[in-house]
C-alpha cells in the first residue's frame, strides 16, 4: 500500500471527483458511510454518541456520520463550531440535519457552550482534518482540553485533530486530541508511524472509501506499507532439484564471552529462514555452546579467546553479518575496521557494529555498497545525530542512505527500511512482545538468512523485518507480550512460512 503525503492525497480526492465522476458531498457520504461501518460494529451498544464537527471538510465527515448513526436509532448529541466559513459540502450537511430533525446542531462560541462529556459516551472528534497547517488555539484549544480531560473513548475521523499529517517537531506543545481509535481515510498518515504520536493517534484502522485507482497507481510517493501481498511478491519458491548449494552460505560473527546468546540467536534465526549453510564465527570459549545450541552450524573458532579478532576469507560465502554481541575491545575494532575494507560480499552490520561504526565515523564511507545497517533509534542518534520527531529522523535516514549508499532499517514499531534510492518500506508486523533483548540478533540473522538464498540487499530488508515482525504476531497469541523472549520468534519463523505460503 502506498502512502502519501496530505498534498497528495487532497490531489487524489480531486481527481477522483472529477474522473469517477462523484459530486465532492457525494464522496463525503460514501466516506461518512465506511466510518459508520466501522464505529458500529466496534461500538454497536453505545449509550450515546457526542460529535464534535469543525468549519472545514472533516468537520463535514462527522456532521455526516452523527446523521446516520441518529437515523438507525443511536443518542447522538451533535457540536458544531460557529464560524463564518464553513465549507460548502459541511454546510450541506448541516442543512440536511436541520432538514431531517433527527439530530440538532449545538453551535459551539465560546467556552460556556461546551457540553459535559459523560465516561460512557463515545466522543467523534472532527473538528479538524489532515490539511491543518498551524496551532490550535481560542476555544478549540480549549476544546481539545476538555475531550482529553473526559474519560470518554474518543474516535478521531481521519487523524486527531491537532496533529500534522507528517512533522509534528513539538507534540506537547500543540494542543491535539488524544484518540483512542484513528479511522483514517484510504490511507495512514506518516505522522503515524512515529512513537512521539502515539499517544495521539490511539490504535489507527484504515476504511477503503474508494478514491479514484488510476489516481493512486499514477502518483508517486517513496514510502510504501508492506504488507503479506507485497512480500508474497518477493518471496521465492524453493525448487525441486535444489540442494544446501543453492541456498547460500552465510557467515556470522557475533558473541564474545559473557554474550554468546547474541550469537545463538542470530545462528539460530538464520538457519530458520532457510539458508544452505551457516558458518558461526566465536571466540575459542564460544566453541562449545555453539556447537549445543546450534548443532546445524558450523563452527568457525576465533584464535582469540573471548572476541572477534580475525576477519574470515569471503570467498567462501554467500553473506556476512557482524555485531551482535561481538563487544568493542581494542582487538574487535581493529578486526571490524579489517572487515568494513575487505569484504567483497553483503553485509549486514548491527548491534556492536553499529556502536564501532558511531565511534569510527569515517568507516561509514568505507562501506560496501548497499551495506545493511540495523540500528534502533539509539543507535541511529549516536550514528548520524540526535534529531526532534520521527519525521526529521526518517529525513536524515533518507539523506545518509543515499550519502553511504547503505540500506538503513531503522528499528522500532513500524520499523522503516531505508534505501539508497530514496525509498522507504514501512512494516506492518510486530508488536512490543519484541521489545526485549535479543530481538535484533534475530532479525540480523533473519536477514543474513534471506541475503545468503540471493535476495537482493533491499529485497532482504523488507521480508526479514516483516516475517520477523510477524513471528512475533504469531508468537504473543502463545506467550503474550510480556512473556515474550527472541528464542519464541525463532521457533514462530516456520508457522510464518506456512501462513505466507498458502
């Protein structure tokens, strides 16, 4: 799925008024009528619903929406701000309320007009929509303050208003409705994948309301949302006459002493995924744990005896990846330093890595082409700067993707794999079960798996952050959240191959 900027999606809304053809108050009903389909069947036994509409279109979507849900049989109690502009498609709806009689508009001044909210209502905010380009402030801001303050459920139409489509630089200090739900329309907002927003946009659905195809498929964007028919498209079948030759070999160095789990994990993972062969390079008193904990590995045995100290001959393999748990001594930095130069395969670099790369800038423009980066957002600060919002790091992740030509994948819920190119593939799996240590060893395994079988460096990327994600959707109905540890991901990563296969 794609997503696109608001510019663009307001571009869309137009084209599809104008080649569907479909009057724009008739695109606002049928629009009104999703987010109808879908408060009812989430909420079909509430008490009361209390709308508060804005003077723009969003405000249109919602007077619309208490018109429908008062005609099959809801409580809805209908606010409306008062002002001197409203839009022509809201102030048709305002005039089909009035016409009908079944709902009544309450205009909102000042202050003293605003109503009670009892806990056991369910408050629509559309008071204002993705096109907002400044503060909220007067009586709205005072608005947003009392919804936020109420213990109602809040469903925000579209986006919360008060919240930008893409950068929001200071969240705390614009005054913006905390929803519990977001339905927003055909496609998410970027501002939503950014965990400064969170507490704003609540859980977010996305409702189909039909805006014009030819328009979607002709407007560019770079950002994608990855979902299984986009990974289905990049998986590969496994054929007939194939054999451990075919499916790559893939190099690991990770773990020391103290830390050969990161080592088991990534191994392990990678092996799951379904690489011909995996060789496991440790430290000397790592030989015999990776020999118990992954007995389908190889062992490759440091002449050191708790770190990573020698670089390996890459002609042997298909891939490397380096930095879990491989600790940042004098010796392990010069040997990494020794690798960043020498390798002629692709490389996936995470974990320690990243932390000898934050401290060695100048390896960065030594990296093989396409190199895969996996840091988490701190690891990214410390990499190329702290910066405000999500939308200024995903900015500078785009920047030094391009400036390293690297594939950055930046970690996180929705976490986005960044190409040199200029694309971004948003993830659309996981959950914060994943939140604990050990996780990213097994997404660089993951990768390392995927890149060792001949996928592309971007094409890695993409299904090894989704399938990852998805062992974890498949693993939290087993385990839940906080129950969750990385060993559960790997032992999820087969029933994630069945799913995508059928």
């Amino acid at each position: 799925m794609k997503i696109f900027r608001c510019s663009q999606i307001k571009e869309i809304d137009a084209y599809t008024i104008s080649h569907e053809p479909i009057l724009s108050v008739d695109l606002m009903e049928r629009a009104a009528t999703r987010i109808l389909q879908w408060v009812v069947s989430h909420f079909p036994y509430a008490k009361r619903f209390v709308v508060f509409a804005g003077p723009g279109n969003n405000g249109g979507d919602g007077v619309a929406l208490a018109r429908m849900l008062a005609q099959i049989g809801f409580d809805v109690n209908l606010y409306i701000l008062k002002s001197k502009n409203y839009s022509p498609d809201l102030q048709e709806n305002i005039d089909r309320v009035v016409r009908q009689g079944i709902v009544v508009p309450n205009f909102i001044v000042d202050a003293a007009d605003l109503p009670a909210i009892q806990p056991d209502s369910i408050v629509i905010d559309a008071l204002f929509g993705s096109g907002l380009a400044r503060p909220l402030e007067g009586v709205v801001a005072t608005l947003v303050g009392h919804i936020n303050q109420s213990k109602a459920i809040v469903v925000a139409v579209d986006i919360p208003s008060g919240l930008y489509g893409e950068d929001n630089p200071h969240p705390n200090a614009n005054p913006t409705v905390k929803a519990t739900y977001t339905v927003t329309l055909q496609f998410p907002k970027l501002s939503f994948i950014f965990p400064e927003n969170e507490q704003f946009v609540g859980q977010w659905s996305i409702v189909d309301i039909g805006l014009h195809e030819q328009a979607i498929a002709r407007e560019h964007t770079p950002f994608t949302y990855v979902d299984t028919p986009f990974v289905n498209g990049l998986l590969r079948s496994r054929r007939v006459f194939s054999h451990k030759g075919t499916y790559g070999h893939a190099h690991i160095i990770a773990g020391s002493t103290g830390m050969m789990g990161a080592s088991v994990l990534c191994v392990n993972a990678c092996l799951r995924v379904g690489a011909g062969l995996v060789t496991a390079h440790v430290p000397t008193n790592g030989y015999s744990i990776i020999q118990h904990q992954a007995p389908e590995a190889i062992a490759h045995i440091d002449s050191h005896t708790d770190y990573f100290s020698q670089t390996p001959d890459f002609t042997k393999y298909s891939c490397v990846a380096v930095g879990p748990g491989i600790g940042q001594s004098d010796i392990t930095v010069d040997a990494f330093k020794q690798l960043v130069k020498e390798c002629t395969v692709p490389l996936v670099i995470d974990a320690d890595g990243l932390n000898i790369l934050s401290k060695n800038k100048e390896l960065l423009g030594k990296l093989p082409s396409h190199t895969i980066l996996t840091p988490h957002v701190g690891e990214f600060n410390r990499l190329f700067g702290a910066i405000s919002s999500g939308n200024e790091r995903l900015n500078l992740a785009i920047e030094m993707a391009a400036k390293y030509n690297s594939i950055i994948i930046l970690k996180g819920a929705f976490t986005q794999v960044v190409c040199p190119s200029g694309d971004v593939y948003i993830n659309s799996t996981g959950n914060p079960g994943m939140a604990t240590g050990g996780s990213g060893d097994v997404l660089t395994g993951i990768i390392a798996g995927l890149l060792a079988q001949g996928y592309t460096p971007v094409q890695a990327g993409i299904v090894g952050v989704y399938i990852h994600g998805l062992a974890a959707d498949i693993a939290v109905r087993k385990v839940g959240q906080a129950s969750m540890v990385p060993s559960d991901l790997i032992s999820s990563l087969g029933e994630v191959f069945i799913r995508l296969e059928q």
